[in-house]
C-alpha cells in the first residue's frame, strides 16, 4: 500500500492555526462553550451528563446518539448509522474498506485532500473539475465520461469545500440517478449541510439511494469540532458492518463524553443551525464590501453554501506570496490554492480560502486592509 502523502492542509494549519493572531480561513461554524451547550440540554440530556462513566463505549455510536442523528436523515433508521471520530476516520476507513486495488473512482476537484490521496493509495482514481467558469457548477456528463466498467466508487462533497458551491437539484437527481444505474457507489461528503445560502438543501443522498453513503460531523455547520463525532449514514447495513469492523483497528469507539455532548447538541439542532446560518448571513455583506474596496486585487462571489468560499487574487505577486506574507507580517491566516492543488486535474493557482462562519470578522479584515494600504 503507497504510503500516504503529507495532508497539506493540516501541515500548514500545524504551523499557523493557533499562532497567527486572526484564523480568517477558519472551515467551522462558530463554536459553543461548554457551558453554553449545557445550557440547551434536555432533561435527559442532562442527566446523561451528570451520571456519566467513563468507560468504553459502543462502536457504532450511543443508540440514543445514533436514534438523534437518524431523525436528521428522512429514510435512515438507528441502525443505519455508524459513528466515527470525527469525519476523517469515516473517510479514510471508506476508502481503505469498500475499495480494492482492481477498483476505479471518481472524484471532484479542488477538494478536501484526503477525499483524494486515500483513494490513490489504494486504486486509481480519476478527478472531474468543479470549474469557476461555470460557476463550479456539478457537470454529471463529465462524470458520466469518466466513469469506467470497474468504476465502485463517486465521491463528491456538497456544500464544497473550498467553493461554497452548491449544485443544481435537477443536476445532483440525476448523479445520484447515474449512480445506481451503473451499480457504482456514490459517497457523499455532507459536512456543511444546514448552512445553504443561495439554494435550498439537497436532498442527502442515503435518503435518495440504498447505496449511497452520507457522510455529517458536529464539526462543520453545527460548529462543534472539539467534539470529534463524524458519522456516516447508510441503508446497506453490510457496508457498515464492514465499517465497524475497520474502525476496530482504529478509534474501536468514541469518546463517552463527547457522544452525550453531541446527543445535546443534535437535540437543539435547529437553534445551532439557525444561529450559524445567521453569522454567516451577517458576515457575508462584510466580506463583500471588504473586497469591492480592491477591485484590483480581488474577484469575490458569495458562496451558494456552506462557510467557505474560493476568492480570487488578482495581485501581480501572486496568491502564495500573498498569503504568506499576510500571516508573517499581519497575522492574517488564509489558505492559498497550493493547499486545494490536485493530482487528478488543473485547479486554479489564483485563489485563496476564506472563512465566513466566525463571528466578528472586523478585527481581521482591519488588519488586512491596514496590510493592504501599506503596501500601495
């Protein structure tokens, strides 16, 4: 088995996420203390809480943990859950598990990396672009031209991350349609579901095909990452009978405390998403005024979902450059086009990442404006 790549984004979040002084480019909602989620719990919310042990827990995931998020799905029951740490373990033992070496899978560019470089490490894999000249708008014929008699697997992920696009629904029908047709499996990295903008929520794919995985974490659109509870939903309970038993040789189980903290948080769903969905709303005009001051520097389109968005720099010295002086001199961390660059197809090399669901932007684009002015 190749050995796997360094993860270009989490080496340069080692070097940056909790030492520049203003995280701009920032992949979750905003988070909740502790206290905070408490706060919303039920009853039995909070009675879980306080008569918690810590010993081991089920692999698949508390039942009531798993009964909360399958009211989250319209088709999946308890049993078609499966919970992870976080949403990489579920990607990597997806990939690692359900695919073999004489297998073929196609995914979509630019994208996060390990939707990429896990499946390469284990079979060939073919990349269709999300192009902005369309928009990054979904071109199921072009996935349909990629797809090959071994084809087992399409991975996709919307809302994406790193554009914020979100497709059609007529186009994502018939992927899902393409799909089950061609008995090919299709993935589907869910994580900013909740936070549409533009365009309503696509229907999730396991409540469209019997074989389709959906993947969701709390770290994403309801914000709660130090949580690490990821899950994938599956009406194919042999699949994620295969899932559990590849999760045996990695987490085996999750954290007591964080499944009763992610029971809470699912059962006050509405109010975390309502809440995100607000900051995002809030911050996007901030953001759109930010960059229409420097129309000769930056081409911005609000995304169609999600809290992430793709700008493009116009700057003669170039997004790299950019972004790294920005962090060294202001403090100002983005995630330049380098970090999305794919092996499978061109991605652009003039765009840079951009976080909207934080709260109280200002601080940070002050700061960038001030660098910005400088250097005029």
């Amino acid at each position: 088995m190749p050995t796997l790549p360094d993860f270009r984004l989490e080496t340069y979040f080692a070097k940056w996420e909790f030492n520049a002084r203003y995280h701009l480019t920032a992949s979750d909602a905003q988070t909740h203390s502790l206290s905070d989620l408490l706060a919303l719990a039920d009853d039995d919310g909070r009675e879980r809480w306080e008569s918690l042990t810590l010993g081991y827990t089920e692999t698949r995931g508390l039942p009531a943990l798993r009964e909360e998020i399958a009211a989250t799905y319209a088709e999946a029951e308890p049993d078609d859950i499966l919970c992870f740490a976080g949403a990489e373990e579920a990607i990597y033992l997806a990939m690692r598990a359900l695919l073999e070496p004489t297998d073929h899978l196609v995914v979509l560019t630019p994208n996060y990396q390990a939707a990429e470089t896990v499946p390469l490490a284990v079979c060939e894999v073919t990349g269709v672009a999300l192009r902005p000249e369309d928009d990054w708008a979904l071109d199921v014929d072009a996935v349909a031209q990629a797809v090959r008699p071994n084809t087992r697997m399409v991975s996709v992920n919307f809302p994406n991350n790193p554009t914020g696009a979100v497709p059609a629904q007529e186009a994502w029908l018939d992927l899902v349609r393409l799909c089950d047709e061609r008995g090919i499996t299709l993935f589907s990295d869910e994580v900013y579901r909740g936070l549409e903008l533009t365009r309503p929520p696509l229907p999730q794919a396991t409540d469209l095909s019997g074989t389709a995985l959906s993947l969701n974490v709390m770290s994403k659109a309801y914000g709660l990452p130090g949580l690490r509870i990821g899950w994938i939903a599956c009406r194919d309970r042999a699949v994620l009978d295969k899932l559990e038993r590849a999760k045996h040789y990695t987490t085996i189980c999750n954290s007591a405390p964080s499944e009763v903290l992610a029971l809470i948080a699912l059962r006050a769903r509405d109010h975390l998403l309502d809440r995100n969905r607000r900051i995002v709303a809030e911050n996007l005009p901030v953001f759109t005024d930010f960059f229409a001051r420097y129309p000769d520097l930056f081409e911005f389109t609000p995304p169609d979902g999600g809290c992430v968005c793709f700008p493009r720099y116009l700057g003669a010295d170039g997004v790299e450059a950019m972004c790294t002086d920005l962090v060294e001199q202001a403090g100002v961390l983005l995630l330049p086009a380098s970090i999305y660059s794919s092996a499978l197809t061109e991605t652009p090399t003039d765009r840079f990442r951009v976080g909207l669901g934080r709260s109280n932007p200002t601080g940070a684009l002050a700061a960038w404006s001030d660098w910005l002015e400088k250097r005029r």
